[in-house]
C-alpha cells in the first residue's frame, strides 16, 4: 500500500516509516517539521536502504496538499500530525485546537476528494481522562480530559466517527497509544524533545548523559505500590508495527484500538530498570505531584490481540536499553 504519513518526521512516525517498509508498503512523508528534524528523514532512509518521498507542507494548508494526491495516489493516510505537549497546550489551547483540528478536516476533506478511504490515527489514552478503574478497555467512557491537548485528541476521535458515519465505505482505526518509550535498534532514530523534556523517559536519559542534575518524581503518595505514578510504557518499535496491523486491517467503519502492553510500572520501577539495564545511577528527589496527572493508567491490550493480531514484544529491559543507546549516541539529538 502506498501510505502517507502526515507529522512523518516524528519519534512514532519515523519508527514506523521503518516497520512499513519492511512490510512492503510505500511511505510518503509530509512534515512541516514545526516539532520534528529533516535529520530523521534522511537517517530512515538511510537505514531502509531507499529514499522516502517526502513533502516539506503544512497539513492544515489544503491547498498545498492536494499536489501529494496530484503526484501519489494513496491508499492510506496514517495521521500522526499534530502539536503534542500538555503543558504548552495549557497556556496555548487556541492554538492546539487550531492546529490539531484543522489539519484533520484538511486530512478528511482531501480523502473524500481523493477517494481515500482509510485512515489510521494517532489518538491517546489521555481521552479517558479520570478514568475510574484500569485497566482501560476500548468501550469505557472517555471525556473528562485534563488539558486542551488531550481534549483534542478527544474531539479528532469524534470528528472521525462522524466522517466514517457520513461516508460509509470509510475505514477508521483511532489507535490510543499508551506511553511510548524506547528508540530503533541501530541508534540512529530515536525521540528528541524540544528543550527539557515533559516525559519520564527522555528525562532519565538526559540525566544519565548529564544534560540534567536530577529527575523529580512527581509524588510519592498516589494510591499505588510504592506512591509513584503507574503507566503503561510500550516500545516506539511495537508501537510502529501496530500502526503496520492497523492499516493491514480491513475494518468497515470505525474501529478503537488501545496500543499498549497491558502492564503498569511505577516512575521508580522505571527508574531501577534504567539503572540495572544501563549500570547507570540516576539521581533523583521526591518532588510535589504534577498537576493533572493521574495515578494509574494501564490498557487491557486484548482487542488488539483479537483484532489486528498484534501485541507488544519487547520487553522493558529493551525500552531502557534502546531509550540509552538512542540517547548516549546522539546526546543533543538529531542537531548533533
Ligand atoms: N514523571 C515524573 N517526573 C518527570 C516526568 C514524569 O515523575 O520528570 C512521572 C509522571 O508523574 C507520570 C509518569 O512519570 O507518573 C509518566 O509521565 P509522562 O509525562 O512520561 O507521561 P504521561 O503523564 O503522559 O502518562
């Protein structure tokens, strides 16, 4: 198939550029690299061996777009593009709501012009918001987000729905990624946040190459185990197949997908597997909680089981092994 990925530059994206061309498919990268590195493009072609077509536009600008489905004819869109940091969309929802949501009504009107019927989106588990009981199944309540970026996820999920209602030979999947860790085997390709990082894991690597004094742990008192926050951390390289399963997958409609590993870990389970995974201390101090988050979050990984015959594979000893080797062989990223 041949498959356009809008935000193709990105830590997911990249990964799975990867995993769909080593499946036989054909990428097509459209990027405006507002968050993301050309680095990462030329370091998946390099390690695909090929080049991968790519187009420096801006999704929300239609126009633009449509000489990609002028030069292409596409069989499947998996769109990953879209502005992704909690915080910031605190302090700047209107531009989180701009963005994300127009560039998914320039996405959906561009493939019912196309005929373009597939689409494979990157949705979150933040859409279950102050969920009551884990492990989080598909058919749960979502809503109740505690910030504009994960009630844009929200809203894309219901625009979708509605687009698949309206046009019935569409073919949705909304895929809710739990927390992506991890980078590619090679070292070449791997996350790499804008400033200090928001995320547990792109922090501990960044105080284990000594970019960073100290992790704060936010809060020792939640009601798990040890106190610390418990998640559900999947390898990117999992993730990225998942995608691969979900595009191979022939739904009529809409169909949601959690992609995780159905296994929680806490902030300081996370950081001993780093530490003995990588013989590296990490410093760390207890600090107060971050506002918004939650203390637990896991999926029940089942139906991607059932349905896309997919689940995760590596273990979290790989997540922290390749999160390290990402991180210790590109200490500032992809700018080296
Ligand atoms: N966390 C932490 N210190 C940090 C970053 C994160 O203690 O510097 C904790 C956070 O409170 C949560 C877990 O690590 O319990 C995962 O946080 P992350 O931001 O990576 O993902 P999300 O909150 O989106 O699940």
């Amino acid at each position: 198939m041949k498959i356009l990925l809008t935000g193709g530059a990105g830590y997911i994206a990249s990964h799975t550029c990867i995993e769909l061309v080593k499946s036989g498919h054909t990428p097509i990268i459209v990027d405006n690299f507002y968050n993301s590195q050309k680095e990462a493009i030329s370091r998946v072609e390099e390690l695909c061996g090929q080049s991968i077509p790519f187009y420096e536009i801006d999704v929300c600008d239609k126009e633009a777009m449509s000489v990609i489905f002028k030069e292409h004819t596409i069989d499947a869109i998996i769109h990953f593009a879209g502005y992704k940091a909690v915080g910031e969309s605190v302090a700047k929802p209107l531009a989180y709501y701009k963005n994300n949501i127009d560039s998914t009504i320039s996405v959906c009107e561009l493939m019912k012009e196309n005929g373009v019927t597939k689409i494979v989106f990157s949705s979150s588990a933040t859409v279950y918001g102050l969920a009551e009981k884990v492990p989080l199944k598909e058919d749960m309540p979502t809503g109740g987000c505690t910030n504009p970026y994960g009630w844009t996820k929200y809203m894309i999920e219901q625009i979708l729905t509605d687009f698949a209602n309206a046009n019935k030979e569409m073919n949705v999947v909304l895929l809710r990624y739990f927390n992506p860790v991890g980078a590619h085997e090679s070292g070449r390709i791997g996350e790499d946040p804008v400033g200090i990082p928001n995320n547990l894991m792109p922090y501990i690597c960044q105080v284990a190459v000594g970019k960073l004094k100290q992790l704060a742990i936010f809060g020792d008192d939640y009601p798990t185990p040890d106190g610390t926050g418990v998640r559900d951390y999947i390898h990117v390289v999992d993730l990225a197949l998942g995608h691969v399963a979900a595009c191979e997958f022939d739904c009529k409609g809409v169909e949601v997908i959690n992609l995780g590993t159905g296994v929680g870990y806490s902030v300081l389970d996370m950081v001993k597997a780093f530490e003995e995974a990588n013989g590296i201390k990490i410093n760390y101090t207890i600090a107060p909680r971050r506002p918004g988050d939650i203390a637990t979050c896991y999926s029940d990984a089942t139906k991607a089981k059932k349905l896309l015959h997919w689940e995760a594979k590596h273990t979290l000893v790989d997540m922290c092994k390749d999160s390290w080797n990402w991180q210790k062989n590109n200490p500032k990223g992809y700018n080296k």
